[in-house]
C-alpha cells in the first residue's frame, strides 16, 4: 500500500487497515480484549461471570462488555497514562501535515497568501509558554473575526543566538496594511510585550507566496528548524480547514506513476516504509498537474488573486 500526500511524498507502506483486521481477528479467536488482555486471567471478567452469569456471551470473543469500564485494568493503565505530561515535536508526520496544508492552502486560496514573522518586543514580565501561545491565538482570531483571513500555518520558533521567541506565519488574507497588522500582534501581546512599531516583519521578496511548490520548499523551511525539538507546549497550528489526509492507495503497481516521474529521492524511514520524492521543479509541477491535483480533486488553476497596490506599507 502507498500513501500519497499533497506536499508530493510518497509513502511506500503495509496495508495497516488490513493488518489491524487481522491482528483483531487473532484477538477474537483467542478471546483476548482490545487491550490485550486475555479474558481467561482477567480477574475483573471473571468476577463479573461470578456476579452477572448474562453479562456476555462467550461466542462474542474479544467483545468484553466491561472494556472502558472503572474497573476495567486496561482502562486504569490507560487512564493513568494519559495523565502524564504530553509533549510536542516536528517529526516527520507533523512536517508534511504542515507542508501538505501548505501547499492546498496557496492552490485553493482565492486571497494571497502571506507570510510573516511574529517577534515579540522587549518584555514587560516573566512569560511562560502558555502565554506566548495565547497570544498569537488571540492574532489569529483577531484576523479571522475582523481581517478575514481564512487560513494559517504558523510554527513557534526560539532564536539559537538570542533564544527569543518568534512565530512565523502563512496566512490567507485580502489586503490589510502592514500598519494594521503590526497593531493587532502588538494588541495581542500588550499584556506582557510593549509595542513596537516593528514587531511584525516579512521580507518584501518572500512576502506573497503564490506558488503552491514555493510555499512548501521556502516557507517550510523555516518550519523545520524546530524539527526533532521537544516542547510541553503547541509548537505548530494550522486551521483546520486546510488539513489534508494523504490518499491511500492499494495494489499500487496498477497505476505505475511512480515509473512515470522522476522520483529521484528515496529514503528508508524505517524497516516497512520507504519515502519517495521529485526534487526536479520542472518534474514536480508536471507531477503536480497530471497526477497530484486531479487526485486531490483541486483546481488545475489558481483563481484570480486578489492585486495588491505595490506601494502598499
């Protein structure tokens, strides 16, 4: 089976749906639950015979009535660790989340797309993460309610010189001066930042991204930087209107486009999978055009955008 994402990898792999039919099928036979325990030595399952003879009936194997239960040992494991302390990263699933969001977000997006850094200004106070995190969500809904953006991608950032704090964002938005921009982040951050007529940045030759290959190779590079970093806090968020599922595809040798482009990268990430990838431009886009787009069921082509004045501020 293969996994084909928007950003254009292709994810060789088992057919994992098929495997957890089988693996469920072995659990039934052996009466054995879904949290792998098997019913014969369950002291929970065999108290309730005990209690209620009609609780279940023996010929429905691996289908325990009591699964989830308080008193359920599997559910008490379970519980106790999900009460541990979660962490995030960018690790190679959340990396093309972002870039395959990236990537629908400028094709499909009848707005240009822009992309910015978010800086905070000299500190009022201690700050934690949390509040960093509030803050640029308190932007971010400032723009949906008022500004009409309609979608974003952004990752926080901790500089390695200076290890100050940064958002860069990629957001879908009609036209709103620079001026106004800058005001809403600083808004945002007044509680714990001052403002600073600079607090919001771009460069002027990355500033409007309106290739969607573009949007992937430059913007999220940026995004990368923090691959592989472990935080207590969100490092990435993205409007949930731009997430996009990879397609699966079984019997791949049928289709036979993995012979049909250049698929000059390939990489085993681990001892089942096998990434492939076109690093060509030229032979991205025919691949874009020819097989990713009709297969996502998007647009052949960009919508009329959305002209900004060029002496904009």
């Amino acid at each position: 089976m293969i996994n084909i994402h928007l950003n254009g990898d292709i994810i060789r792999c088992p057919d994992t749906a098929a495997i957890y039919l089988r693996n469920q099928q072995i659990k039934d036979t052996n009466q054995i639950c879904v949290y792998g325990y098997k019913e014969s030595t369950c002291n929970t399952w065999n108290n309730s015979l005990i209690n209620w003879q009609n609780v279940k009936n023996n010929n429905n194997c691996g289908r325990c009535m009591l699964s989830g239960s308080p008193t359920c040992p599997g559910n008490i494991i379970q519980t106790e660790r999900g009460k541990k302390n979660k962490t995030y990263q960018i690790d190679n699933t959340n990396y093309r989340k972002i870039a395959s969001a990236a990537h629908y977000m400028v094709k499909e997006s009848n707005n240009k797309v822009l992309f910015l850094t978010l800086t905070f200004p000299k500190f009022k106070k201690k700050y934690s993460e949390n509040e960093i995190n509030q803050c640029f969500s308190k932007f971010v809904e400032n723009l949906r309610t008022n500004y009409g953006c309609s979608s974003y991608i952004a990752v926080r950032e901790r500089g390695e010189k200076y290890r100050r704090y940064h958002f860069h964002i990629l957001c879908a938005i009609p036209f709103v001066p620079f001026a106004n921009l800058n005001r809403a982040w600083c808004s945002a951050i007044s509680d714990i930042c001052e403002f600073s007529k600079n607090a919001v940045t771009s460069d002027p030759k990355t500033r409007f991204i309106t290739n969607p290959a573009r949007a992937m190779r430059y913007v999220c590079k940026y995004f990368a930087k923090t691959k592989g970093q472990i935080s207590q806090t969100r490092l990435i968020f993205v409007s949930n209107n731009i997430l996009q599922k990879p397609i699966q595809m079984r019997h791949a040798s049928e289709y036979g486009f993995l012979d049909s482009f250049k698929f000059d990268y390939m990489k085993q990430t681990s001892d089942y999978t096998t990434c492939f990838r076109i690093t060509d431009k030229t032979e991205f886009e025919r691949f874009c055009n020819e097989f990713l787009y009709p297969i996502f069921e998007l647009s052949l082509k960009n919508p009329t955008l959305y002209a900004f004045p060029k002496n904009s501020p």
